[in-house]
C-alpha cells in the first residue's frame, strides 16, 4: 500500500481551506419534506462525519453543498459562496464521491480520472498522467488503468471514484459512503486518506457514513441526521454517550432474533 503522508502531489500546500455553512435548510420533494431546518458548520479544515438511517437525507444534504439540488429554504454556503450559485465549482474546488462512484462506462479507468484535469487544462499530457498514476498507486488501482468500469468490482469501482476526485486537488472533499463494500483494510486506507488531506494539506472533509469505526476513528465532529433533522452534533467523545434515546438505539442496535418478522412462514 502506498502511502501519502510523505509526498502529495494532489493539493497544493498554498489551498486555502474553506469553510461550509448550512443554515435553516429545508428541502421537499413535492410533499416529501426530506430536510426539516438543518443548520450546522464546518470548520475549514475539518472532518465531519454525518451518519443516519437510510433516507435521512444525508445524500440529498451533500448534494446542496455542491449544487446540485437546491434548497427550498434556507442557504448553504461554501467559503462564503452561496452553493446554490452557477459560479460556485469556479470559486472553490470541490469534489464528490458519490454512493454509486458515477463513473463514465464508456471510459477507461485513466481516462475517468484523466477528464477533470484535461478539460480544466490543469497540466500537459505528462503532468496528468503522473497525477493519475499517482492516484491510482495511492488507491492500489495501479493495474485498473486501461480497464473499463463494467470490468471491476464494487470495491474497486469505489476506489476509482475517489482517485478520481483526488486528482482534482480539491479544497473541500465530499465523500459519500466511501467505504461500503471496501474491506477492512481498504476501509482503514480510505480514513488513513481523509485524515492525511486534512493534516498535511489542510482540505475540508464532509463524509457521510454507516461507519462506525471511520467516524470515531478521524471525525472531528459527527452529525446524525434523523428524520430529515440533526438529531445529535459533537465530538467523537461526546457520540459515545449520547443523550437522545433514538441516537443511542442507532449507535447500538439490539439485535432481536424472537422479532416475530423472522418466524418462519406457516402453512
Ligand atoms: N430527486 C429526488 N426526488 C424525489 N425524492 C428524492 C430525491 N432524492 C432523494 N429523494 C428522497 O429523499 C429521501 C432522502 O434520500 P437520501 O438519498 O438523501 O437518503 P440517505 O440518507 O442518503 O439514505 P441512504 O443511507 O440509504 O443512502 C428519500 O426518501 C428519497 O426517496
Ligand atoms: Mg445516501
């Protein structure tokens, strides 16, 4: 496993960090209220890890962050920009990865990571293939480059979504489950990474997560949403004994096997 602490060619050390505010944000779908007044901050800098049940709204929350849905009330903004803006991906440089990776089928692996890059004239040829190959050893992707999407794994495909938004040297990451079906040990690198943008190069982390390990591991503070508002914001510490009896009952599920939904069906 290649390790990024000594050498980063990714986020210059001059990137200024950026901050990120969600104020009073509500968001419907027609009747579907999903985001009920959710207000927090992160710092510049920062990781912040924000778990919930599926449907919560966490994936509909990191998509306003990066415009791309917009709010019915309330405002985000990224380093003092609303997001909403056209011009926001012009004024920081931000990358998500998303739950499904979205990469280009049509494209191979290196041609996924190169696009960024090549349309935003970021280096000559050279220059990007050495970003590239530098995300993908970093990722242990190394023998992925001329393969198409369809050829790899899940885990794999995971791994190339976050290649790719590394290669684009951002300032703010988001991370959308980047550690669902990824083995213990990749699931290990993937916090070893979020950890490494944020001391060495100072980027701004926002992940959402079931991973309990992950959050406690790097998080400076956690969220939990809960139908569609923060049921719980602190530190790592303070989620450990947690005072709202629905955050406790996420955090450590009973497991009851004499739930009569498990019975076996009867004639
Ligand atoms: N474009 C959309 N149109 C209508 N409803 C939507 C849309 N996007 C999301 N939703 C609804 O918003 C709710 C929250 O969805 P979201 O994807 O944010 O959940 P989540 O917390 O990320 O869940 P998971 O942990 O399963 O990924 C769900 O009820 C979903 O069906
Ligand atoms: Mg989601």
């Amino acid at each position: 496993m290649a390790s990024i602490s000594t050498h980063n060619p990714f986020t210059a050390t001059e990137t200024p960090a950026v901050g990120v505010i969600v104020d009073r944000l509500c968001k419907n779908f027609g009747s579907l209220e999903v985001l009920k007044d959710v207000s927090f901050s992160v710092e510049a800098g920062e990781i912040f890890v924000l778990m919930g049940p599926s449907g919560s709204g966490k994936s509909v929350l990191l998509k306003h962050i990066v415009g791309l849905e917009f709010p019915t009330s309330g405002k985000v903004t990224v380093d003092g920009h609303d997001a909403a803006s056209e011009t926001i991906r012009d004024k920081v440089r931000m990358a998500l990865v998303f739950q499904a990776g979205a990469l280009f089928n049509s494209l191979s692996v290196y041609d996924n990571l190169a696009l960024y890059p090549r349309e935003h004239r970021i280096a000559k040829e050279a220059g990007i293939r050495d970003k590239v190959m530098r995300a993908l050893q970093i990722l242990s992707l190394e023998g992925t480059a001329q393969k198409f999407p369809s050829e790899l794994s899940g885990g794999m495909k995971k791994r190339v979504a976050i290649a790719r938004a590394l290669v684009m040297e951002p300032q703010l990451m988001l991370y959308d489950e980047p550690t669902s079906e990824l083995d213990p040990i990749m699931s290990a690198t993937i916090s070893e990474i979020i950890a490494t943008l944020k001391d060495e190069y100072h980027v701004t982390s926002i992940v959402v997560s079931h991973d309990r390990e992950l959050a406690l591991g790097i998080a400076d503070r956690i969220g939990i949403l809960m139908d569609g508002k923060l049921a719980f914001l602190g530190t790592k510490e303070e989620v450990q004994s947690p005072t709202d009896p629905r955050v406790a009952e996420f955090l450590n599920p009973k497991i009851d096997l004499k739930n009569p939904r498990f019975k076996k069906l009867e004639n």
